[in-house]
C-alpha cells in the first residue's frame, strides 16, 4: 500500500513527498507520512489535520488515534502509541536524495 501511494503522489505532483512538510521558517511539522494520506484512502483524516502546526500540537495529537491501517504494527502499536514506527531515510544514495529529501528514483526500485 505504500508503494502505491508514493507512486499515485508522484504521478500528481511529479515528485515524491518530501520528509517533512514545513513551516515558512524551514521547520519541519509533519512528516511526509501526513502527505500520503490522501493516497492511501484517508483524504478526510488529511483534511482534519493542521498543516502549519507540528505533528505534536494539541489538535494534531488527538488525530493519532486514527491511524491508517498501511501505517499500523500490531507488533507494537498501542504500545508504542504515538511513536513513529514507519521510517524513510533521507539523504545522499537514498530515496529520498533531492532538494530537501524530495525523492529522484522510482519508490519500487531494487524492489523484486
């Protein structure tokens, strides 16, 4: 499901999701897992979100209770309830290797 997601957002956008979206001030408040909601069937969990406010506000808060199902370790989740446990590493060599982590390569690639 997270595949086809970055897929269908690069294919709207052109690119792949940045890591983070950011406040005018370059800090980042939501992480590029907020941005692929409307791509994995949760355009109105996306819309309930504060985008210029972090991830931790107290509105923002209240929403991780709805996590998405793409998004959910039954391993580790209400354990770990509100912490992160679906990561992309940005940087040089990785995915997510453009200006300000945009992806350059394919999500599917060396995928077999």
């Amino acid at each position: 499901a997270l595949v086809a997601a970055l897929d269908a957002y690069h294919a709207e956008h052109g690119h792949y999701p940045p890591p983070a979206i950011r406040a005018k001030d370059g800090a980042p408040l939501l992480s590029w897992r907020v941005a692929l909601l409307p791509y994995l069937g949760e355009k109105a969990l996306y819309a309930r979100f504060k985008l210029d406010e972090p991830w931790d506000s107290l509105h923002n808060k209240t929403l991780l209770a709805d996590l998405p199902k793409a998004y959910a370790r039954p391993d580790v989740w209400p354990t770990n309830f509100g912490k992160t446990n679906t990561f992309a590493i940005a940087g040089p060599g990785t995915l997510f290797d453009g200006p300000d982590g945009v992806a350059k390569a394919s999500a599917t690639a060396g995928l077999g």
